[in-house]
C-alpha cells in the first residue's frame, strides 16, 4: 500500500514552493518556464491517460492541443469572443467531438494500425490548420488577441498568468489522480493488460478506450487553451508532428502510467531545450540522443528509475536487517506486498 | 461414490447451453463439423478428445470469440451466436483461459474486484477512489477465504504459486456469479498437488452454476463432472455418463485402444 | 477546366504516387516482416534526397547520384537497425519509439550539414523537357520518375514472389517462429529488409527530389502521407503500397488543385471511408 500521507506531504511542500517561485526575485524568464511546464504538463499527463494507463499509444494529441488553441483565437479574432469560461467550454466540447470522432475510426484497428490511423488523423488536422488559410490564417497563425484576467488572476502579468497555469495544473492533475484511482482507472488498467480477459469478465473494452481517448482530449483542449493565451498567437505548429513528438518525449522521459513522471518530463523538456539552445544549435538532437538513451535503459522514464534505485535500497535494508534478526518461520522477505 | 451420484442433476431442469450445427471452418480446414452440444441448468459437462478436436475452438465459439461458420449458439433459450464477449459475460457466462490470465501488476484483491464490478455501474465511476468501495473488498476477501487465500490478498499476483494463480483465476469467475462457467484446461501445468487444490474448488461449488471443463487429465475429468463429450476431428463422437465413458468402444479406440 | 488539366494532373498525381510508393514500400516491408513502424523512413528520404543533391552539385550523374542517395540511407539504416532495433525485435513499440528519436536526430543532423534553406533537385538532362501535347505541358521526368518506379514495383513483388530470399520473407512474415524452427536464418532477412527499405527511401528522396525539392521538414510532411498509403493499402502488402501510392498521389494533386485550403484533409477522405468500410486495408491481412 501505498503510504497516502507521506505522498500528500511532499505535494504539499511542492504546492507551496510553486506558489512562492514568482516572488523569489527570479529573472520573469523562469517563471515563464516554469508557466510552459504547467501547460505542457497538463498535455502530457492526458498523453499518459492513454499511453500509461489504457495502453493507447495515440499520436493524436497535439491535435486536441491545436483544437483548444485555435478556439480561442478564432473566437476572440473572428468573431470577438473574449470571456474566458465560456471559450474554454466551447474548446473543451470542439475537442470532445473530435475526439469521438477521430476514436471511432482510429479503434477500428489494433496497437500498430491504431498508431498510424492517429498520426495520420493528426496530420490531417495540422493540415487543415496549414491551408484553410482563411480560418487558421495558414503559416502565418493567428495574432492580435490577448489575455484575458480570469477570476482572481491577472493574467496580463507574468505571475499571474503563471497561477492561473498552476491553478489549471492542480485541477487537472486532482482530477487525472481521480480518475487513475477510481474503479474506472482499475479497468482502463485491466484493458491495457489483458483486454481478452476484461471482454471475458463482461466489460466493453472497446468503450472504456473510447472514453479514455474523449477524456484526454478534454484535457489536452485545456492546455491548448492555456497555450493560446500564454502566446498571444496560434500557428500550426502548435498541433503538428513535432509537438505530438516532444509530448511523447515528454511521458516517456518522465515515465509513463504515473501521471508525475509526464509533469516532470515536461518540465524537463523545456528547461532542457531552452538551455541547450542557447548552447548549441544542435538541441534537437540531443534531445533525441537522450531520448533514445532513455527508452533503451531507463524505459520506465525518471520515476521508473527513481522507483527501483528506491526498491533497491529498501530490499538491501530489508535483508540486512533480516541478516541481523533472528530467523522466522514467518518471514519471506521475497514474496509480499508491493 | 462417484460425483454422479452425490449430486444428481434434476433431468427436468431447463437446458442452459445449446450448441446447434455448429460448424467452424478455416479455408477448407473444418476444425468443428456439425457439433449439437446440450448443457442443463447446472450439470457438470466434461469435453475431452485428442489434441486437435477443435475443443478450444469450440469454447471460443461459445465464449464468442470465434464465429461459427454455421450453426447456432442458445443461453437459456436466448440466441448469443453473433454476440459479442462482453455481451455473452453479462448474461451469465464466466470463463477461464488455458494459460492464466490475471492482471500482472495488480494485486489478487484488484483482480477480484475487476471481476466483481464487471457487471455494476460502479465500473464507470471516475471520480470517487477505489477504496471507497468497501463491499468490493470485502465480497473478495470473503471468496479468497473460502480457498484460504486472503493472507495474500494484496500481495501482486506475480507472487503467488502456480496453482494459487489458476485457483484465483476460478475465483474471478466465479465472481461474476455466472450461470454457466467454460474452464479451458484448468489444472493445465499445475502440479500434484496444486491439481488437487483446483479440482477440489470446482467440485464444492454450487449446483446452480454449469461447468464445462476441457481437460487432458482424466482424472481429473471423472472427478469433477457427470457427462462426458467426446470430440474427435471436430466431431461430437460420443457423449456419455462417466461410468458409460469407460464401456464406449469408439472412446476406446480414440484413447489408443486402451481401457481408460 | 478541360482535358488538359485532368490529365495533367492525373500525371503530376501519378509522378507523385511514383515517389511516395518508393516510401511506402520500404515503409510496408519492414513492418509487414518485422512488425516495426520506422518513424524514420522519410527522414532516409530526406537523407537521400541530400546526399544525391551534393554528389550532384558536384557533377556526379543524375542516376548515379540516386542510387549513392539510397546507399548513403542504407548505411545509417543499417547502423540504426544493426546496433538499436535488432534488439528490440520482441518489442515493436519499443522500436518504433526509437526509430522517432532517430528521426529526429537524422532531421537535425541533416539540418546541420545542409542548412536550412530548400534546395531543389534538377532532373536529370536526359529528362529536363517538357513535353507538349495541345493544352498539356508537363515535365518529361515525371513520365520517368513513373516508369522506373513501376519497374521497381514489379521487380520487388517479382522478387518477393519468385526467389528463395523472398519466399523465406513471406514464410517469415506468415510464422515467423515456424520459419526459425526449419533452420532458416530468419535474422538475416530482416537486415536484408530493413537496409532495402531504408534504400528504397533514400532513392526515392534523390528520385524524387525534382518534385518535392529538398527541405527541412519534408520528412515531416512526408511521414503521414506514407501512413495514409499503408492503411489504405493494407499494412505489408507490396501491391497494396502501390496502389495506395497512386492513389494518394492523386488525391493530393486533384486537392491541391481543386480545393487547394482543404488538400490535406482530403487525403482524409479515402482514409476514413478504408477504416469505415475495410480496416484491414485494400490488400491487407484481416487481423
């Protein structure tokens, strides 16, 4: 079992060290990273809802991403839409549609055919948002909105924008934390493993990975969102192939099925490719060296890593303790509870 | 006394499973031909015949992991034949799987559990924690009890035996309170004793569930079920009482013209 | 909108067909034989398309330059595969995840050895007409471009029909397990495969270079069309990457010219109504 308290404790020291960054007198640079964390964060943990959880390797979430975005700038710049909630509303519902859309046709075929089906779905949006040029404005994106202050956050200045991302952020991960731990977690879980099995126990295994792709995409469309008024701009590259890519690089760096690894590698990702760029022009591919290098040895991302040096030590402790102790019938330090 | 005779099954009972003209073909290969299979309320119905008489195959059919090339498939009267798995689960039909499939990386409680909220609206709660659902738990650790099972009820899976596995793999069907329960080889790879352990299981468990049992072992077989269907070649050639199976001059032949 | 203009596109979507199914065969093969998605695929286009154009520059024959274009991919494929994939044989998801990062790094490292500025390819001098026809004008090398790449097609399929290699990698895409079990060394083949998909897409990107140009980011491009040719053709099947390839390719040049906001998207069309109709592709295996 799990030790809930201790887990609560340290999110609680976290929570109070995020809230506190924008007054410790850092360069306004750090707190936009950190602002990209949250936002990309958020994108990321609904990529692992589907990769680490219901086993749905889905390259479709930029588009989801994009999907929130343009929302928000085709409702402000076309049709002079600015209240926030109901946009968000509208950008969550857009994504939603999409996504059962788009899960209808990419579920209609297994692990690698339902792979390509989403890239290429993904494509397709990006395309759409790279030539209907007189509703994305092309290559060009989308400019001359602005942000808009939301409830209690100023977002027009830095730190405010940063705790309204860091407030979206709590929110999603709560509910993300939710949903993994709730009985309909239990059996996106189950689907990734055994799904013969689940469709034997009497669940629609087909449904719980539709539901599990509309709900991503909710939250994706909840970054996208974000993203959009933390640019004051929209392009397509916001729902091409390389956005899909880094986000993956994201879940995988960060460790997927635990929700916080995909936070982590968020972070990771953009602190790490804003201090190689300004090292080197080559980030790109150092960030693929060490992508590759993390999916061949450390596979399980950072807290996969984290988690076995941790088990490591705690079954060394485990039999030098036992080395010590007198032997019991009782005691099997090899079978047990996790 | 042989398990026909402790427990006799009601011969009025109504006909749970019913297989008509089932035939499965792959290209020109017919690995089932013409099979009619008739399972009462709460018999125990072993399936045996060399390997390759499509008996899996069969249970596939059934389970509705396979369709039939013809033929059809009736649950208490009610036509399954094109019905997808779940579909078949949620009217009352359990099965097991040749190798075990419990969920690995969870632990025997959550495996129960999976199975018991199956059928509930409780599968589709996002919100509220698992723990919160105490009856779930509770009707697990009741039915680890009943095997002795519930000092491991939330060690993984990965930890327990064999034959501990097979046993909670029985137990998650049973869970879903089915009406008729398919076990496709269940002492497959189990050792002695371990055999034991699961054939005992199947033996106490209540007369309202059907069991159809593939098996290998025989022994096993005579102890658990009171009719036997022989399949050969994709073929229902015999279909007998334990005691007739051993006087079948056609089983004979199959089983290498030796006495059973 | 007369004649002239169908058939000049239905050229122009033919030429471009020829190209993409240089892509996509090696993109089909290797996962029909060993089951992995090469994200890298275009960027062994991208690559070949490169090094065909410096050997070019530098007066090398056009042909010539393409096929050390293709060499020049069948390398790097080979490391790639030689030194990572192999590994992963059990894992094709795990391969396909590296064979992004190796997109990526082959993109980059493309980018920082050509620069980023679109360089165009010229076709050949035997080729570099156009060809009038009353209305139509058109470029000689697209009428090349679709021949050579038919002749490649039929080769392929002749080979993968009628030799030994070829049959041992249709057993082996039947049961892998059972061809291993006859003694036949099963590993050999998917080298072979892999290092003639990555061949096939480096040719290609020299090949083709006179009609896509080369750039950075054109894998990217590329990458999602090949994907569209797989699933409506049908995952492993060569006949099916040809067809699909045409397909597409005239999908594409009919969309750009008629609906050029929505040409992208129209590539969605033929793509929904396979997955709708028939998942398994035109001449794929039902799974």
């Amino acid at each position: 079992m799990l030790r809930p308290w201790r887990n609560v404790a340290i999110i609680g020291v976290l929570l109070v060290l995020a809230i506190a960054v924008p007054r410790l007198g850092l360069p306004a640079f750090y707190v936009s990273l950190l602002t990209q964390t949250w936002i990309y964060g958020i994108l990321a943990m609904s990529l692992d809802l589907l990769v680490g959880f219901t086993g749905l390797v889905s390259f479709m979430q930029a588009a989801f991403f994009g999907i929130g975005a343009y929302v928000v700038a085709i409702a402000a710049t076309r049709y002079h839409f600015v209240d926030f909630w109901p946009t968000l509303v509208v950008a969550i519902l857009l994504a939603a549609i999409t996504a059962a859309a788009f899960g209808a046709l990419a579920l209609r075929a297994e692990d690698a055919g339902f792979i390509i089906i989403t890239l290429a779905l993904n494509e397709i949006v990006w395309g759409l948002a790279y030539q209907w040029v007189s509703m994305s404005g092309g290559d060009n994106g989308i400019t001359g909105f602005l942000r808009v202050n939301v409830g209690p956050f100023h977002t027009t200045d830095n730190a405010g924008f940063y705790y309204l991302s860091l407030a979206a952020l709590v929110v999603c991960l709560t509910l993300l934390v939710l949903m993994v731990r709730s009985p309909f977690g239990l059996v996106l879980v189950g689907t990734r493993e055994r799904p013969r099995r689940m469709a034997a126990l009497g669940y629609n295994v087909w449904l719980f990975r539709y539901l599990a792709l509309i709900i991503a995409a909710m939250f994706a469309a909840v970054a996208g969102v974000l993203f959009a008024y933390y640019n004051e701009f929209v392009g397509p590259g916001s729902l091409s192939l390389d956005t899909t890519t880094q986000v993956l690089i994201m879940v995988i760096l960060g460790g997927t099925g635990t929700l916080i690894g995909p936070l982590l590698g968020a972070g990771i990702l953009v602190f790490l490719s804003n201090a190689l760029s300004d090292i080197t022009q080559r980030w790109v591919l150092i960030l693929g060296a060490i992508y590759v290098v993390t999916v061949m040895y450390a596979p399980d991302g950072i807290v996969g890593l984290v988690k076995r040096l941790a088990a490591r030590a705690q079954s060394r402790r485990e039999l030098s303790l036992a080395a010590s102790a007198p032997v019991t019938a009782a005691s099997n330090p090899t079978r047990g509870p996790e | 006394m042989t398990v026909a005779a402790l427990h006799d099954p009601d011969s009025t009972a109504e006909t749970c499973l019913q297989l008509t003209g089932i035939s499965k073909r792959f290209g020109s290969l017919h690995v089932l031909d013409d099979v009619d299979l008739s399972v009462r309320h709460g018999e125990r119905r072993g399936i045996i015949g060399p390997n390759g008489a499509g008996k899996t195959t069969l249970f596939n059919v059934i389970a509705g992991e396979l369709q039939p090339s013809s033929g059809k498939v009736h649950l208490y009267g009610r036509e399954i034949t094109r019905m997808p798995p779940h579909a078949r689960a949620r009217l009352g039909l359990a099965r097991t799987f040749q190798t075990t499939t419990l969920l690995p990386g969870l632990t025997v409680v959550e495996n129960l559990v999976l199975s018991l909220q199956a059928l509930t609206p409780t599968r589709f709660q996002c919100f509220v924690p698992r723990t919160r659902y105490r009856a779930f738990r509770e009707e697990a650790l009741r039915l680890l009890a009943q095997v002795q099972l519930d000092h491991c009820a939330d060690w993984l899976v990965r930890a327990l035996g064999h034959g501990e596995q097979r046993q909670v793999e029985i137990l998650m069907a049973l869970a879903q309170r089915p009406k008729l329960l398919l076990l496709d080889e269940p002492t497959a790879g189990l050792s002695a004793a371990d055999a034991v352990l699961v054939t005992d299981m199947l033996r106490a468990y209540h007369r309202d569930v059907a069991m159809v049992l593939i098996e290998h072992d025989l022994s096993v077989v005579f102890n658990v079920v009171e009719r036997i269907t022989v399949l050969h070649y994709g073929r229902v050639v015999a279909e007998e009482t334990v005691e007739g199976i051993h006087d079948n001059p056609v089983v004979q032949e199959i089983y290498l013209g030796g006495k059973l | 909108m007369g004649n002239a203009f169908y058939l000049q596109n239905v050229l122009g979507g033919l030429a471009h067909g020829s190209l993409l199914f240089l892509i996509a065969a090696g993109f089909t093969l290797i996962f029909g034989l060993m089951r992995i998605i090469n994200l890298a695929q275009t960027a062994f286009y991208l690559l070949g398309a490169y090094v065909g154009l410096s050997l070019g520059l530098h007066g090398v024959d056009f042909w010539v330059a393409g096929v050390a274009g293709g060499v020049a991919a069948t390398v790097v494929g080979l490391a790639i595969y030689g030194i990572f994939l192999h590994r992963y044989h059990a894992n094709p998801l795990t391969a396909l995840l590296l064979s992004l990062g190796f997109a990526l790094i082959i993109d980059d490292g493309s980018l920082a050895i050509w620069g980023g500025d679109p360089q165009s390819i010229s076709p050949p001098r035997m080729f570099a007409e156009s060809i009038h026809f009353g209305n139509l004008v058109f470029p000689e090398y697209w009428l090349a471009l679709i021949v050579v790449s038919t002749v490649i097609a039929a080769g392929l399929l002749v080979f993968q029909q009628r030799t030994k290699f070829g049959a041992i990698i249709r057993a082996a895409v039947d049961d892998e397990e059972m061809t291993r079990g006859l003694g036949i060394d099963v590993n050999r083949a998917f080298y072979f495969v892999f290092a003639l998909g990555a061949f096939l897409a480096g040719l290609g990107g020299y090949l083709g270079g006179p009609i896509t140009s080369a750039y950075p980011g054109l894998d990217g491009e590329l990458l999602p069309l090949a994907f569209a040719i797989v699933i409506i053709g049908g995952m492993g099947s060569l006949q099916g990457a040809f067809i699909a390839s045409m397909i597409i390719g005239l999908v594409n040049t009919f969309g750009r010219a008629l609906f050029p906001e929505l040409s992208y998207f129209t590539i969605f069309l033929p793509v929904a109504i396979i997955m709708a109709v028939r998942p398994q592709g035109l001449f794929g295996r039902k799974v």
